[in-house]
C-alpha cells in the first residue's frame, strides 16, 4: 500500500456514484467498506485505510471507500460553507493513494439524511452494496439526526455476521489527527503543520487563468488560479511547488487580495523558478510547503520588486531543505 507521502502522485482506479434508482454493478458488490467524509485524506484516515485493507485481505475482498458528496455540512448549513480541504476528483485519487482504489460516493441530499440509521445499513450497506466488512472512525454518525453510531453499525451488522472495525482516535505529535486541525492550521498559514498532519503537503487544482500581467512586467510572471469561495487559506506568501506535466517545480506563490494594485477577489499567483512556457488553460496542482510572510501593501513599484526578489530567496532556501515530491 502506497504512503501517505506518496499520495500526490496515485491516480484513483475508479469512483462509482450511488444512484438509489439502480442496482449496483455486481462487480462491485461485496467490497470491505471505510465509511466516512475523508475531507484531506489525513493520517487518521490513512489509518482507517490500512485496516480496511487489512480486513479486505482477511476475508479475500477488494477494499473501498464510501463517502459523501457534497459535505454533510453544506446541506445543513449552507450558510457556513465548510472550507474544503479536497474537492471530489482529488478526494478520490487520494483515497486511491492510501490503498481504496474504488470509491463509491453517496449524493448526499435530504431524501438521504432522513434515512433512518437501521435503514442506511441494512439497505444501502449490507444490502445494495452487499459490504462484507465496515470499518469507521470513533466518531462516525450516520442515519436520521445523525442518530446512528458505531455501536449502532456493530449491532446491526452482527445479525449478519459482517465484522465492524471502529478505529480510535488517531495521533500525531501528541494530538488527535482531523480535518479540523488541518483547517485551523491552513487558516493560519502554518502549512507545515498542515503537511505533518495530513503526511503530505496541502495542495489546490486548478485551472491557470489569465491575468493583468502585472507580474511579467515586474520580472516575475505568474500563473494566476482562483480558487473555490470557501477556501480559507490564509493570505500571504508561501514556498511551494507546481506540478507541470507529472514534474514538480519549485516557486514562490502569493494568494490573496493584492493591496498594492486593487484590493480584488482573492486569487491564487505563482511564480515558478526556472521555466518558460505557456500555461494557460492547464490543470495544475500547487503544494504549499513553507510559510513566508503576510501579505503587504507597499509605496511603490520598487520596494514590492525588492520583497519579491526576497521572498524568492527565501523560498529557494525552504525548498532546498525539502525533499523532492515523487512525479
């Protein structure tokens, strides 16, 4: 099973997306299912992974993942949107990269939240996906006013005989690992701590987009992406790398509002060392390895260059002390 360190460069196998209309293939009933949300796919998930694998090849079944789309939260509470860690696509390759090369995603809407607790496991789990072992967190809730625990998934699935493993908390450095803690960390720009509790460095996806060139005519040229309204990275400067084309590049990025020219919507601006080429329209990735600075207002045109020339040195030294990502 592939590292969680690893996991920047595992393509997911395959995602299947639940549809309560239709059966389920059955080349893909029968699997040892993690149960869970698995927003960044942390250590503690990489470790409901491992004994989900480990129970799959007790009992000579394929493991995989089943979660949820959109976050429980964002029906709740639509007003608090949650800061999400990992869209989707991404989701998937990492829940690949940790061993559950299948996923299955379960829409999540309010037909579904009112399934009651009995219901979702014995005809969803047990019957429509056919799970021959479920293994969750402590802390897993399921059915109708989230009135399901892992008591609840232990007493229901004994009267079939499927084994239930429930997965303690999990710690790193002296505390408990969750998606929580990655956000708090994000949120305040530690991106180290981030990576240490995920066991890989945070990254984004997205599209480059056309900008105001601002950054060409200043000797650094950026690849500008937006990112999605409820990231709650905190604005400033970091040390990162670029994917371009399964290589991963060193360069310096600036995410926030840019004081200095027009105070405007957040956006994603990287400048990656030593490369020329066209970007544009290409899906990257950015990982964010070191934190440099806030985000500053400056006079003039010369003192931001000089800062600029600065936080590239600074980030140069960040990343030469940092191993390379694997392609």
């Amino acid at each position: 099973m592939t590292s969680p360190a690893d996991s920047l460069s595992v393509a997911a196998d395959s995602a299947f997306v639940i549809d309560l209309a239709k059966p389920t293939p059955a080349a893909l009933r029968g699997a040892v299912l993690a149960l869970g949300n698995f927003d960044g796919v942390h250590r503690g998930h990489a470790e409901l992974a491992r004994e989900t694998v480990a129970l799959s090849e007790r009992l000579g079944r394929r493991p995989a993942a089943l979660t949820f789309e959109p976050h429980p939260r964002s029906l709740f509470r639509p007003d608090q949107p949650v800061f999400r860690l990992t869209p989707p696509a991404v989701k998937t390759e990492l829940l690949a990269g940790i061993g559950l090369a299948t996923t299955f995603i379960l829409p999540f809407d309010r037909d579904i939240a009112a399934i009651a607790a009995d219901d979702f496991v014995g005809d969803l789990l047990l019957g429509r996906l056919g799970a021959t072992g479920l293994v969750c967190g402590y802390d897993f809730h399921f059915g109708k006013g989230r009135a399901g625990s892992p008591g609840t998934l232990r007493d229901l699935c004994a009267r079939d005989g499927v084994p239930v493993i429930v997965v303690p908390p999990f710690a790193f450095a002296g505390e408990p690992v969750s998606s929580t803690l990655v956000r708090d960390a994000l949120g305040q720009g530690d991106v180290a701590r981030a990576a240490d509790l995920l066991g890989r460095p945070w990254f984004v996806r997205g599209a480059v987009v056309h900008g105001e060139k601002r950054g060409r005519d200043l000797g650094y040229p950026t690849a500008n992406m937006h990112l999605p309204r409820d990231c709650k990275l905190r604005y400033g400067i970091y040390a990162v790398r670029m994917r371009i084309d399964g290589i991963w590049h060193d360069g310096v990025a600036s995410f926030g509002s840019r004081p200095t020219f027009d105070d405007g919507a957040p956006k994603l601006e990287t400048f990656v060392f030593d490369f020329s080429g066209d970007l544009y329209g290409k899906q990257l990735d950015v990982a964010f390895v070191g934190w440099l600075r806030a985000e500053a207002k400056f006079d003039n045109l010369d003192a931001l260059i000089a800062q600029m020339n600065a936080d590239s040195a600074a980030a140069r030294d960040i990343l030469a002390k940092t191993p390379p990502f694997l392609p």
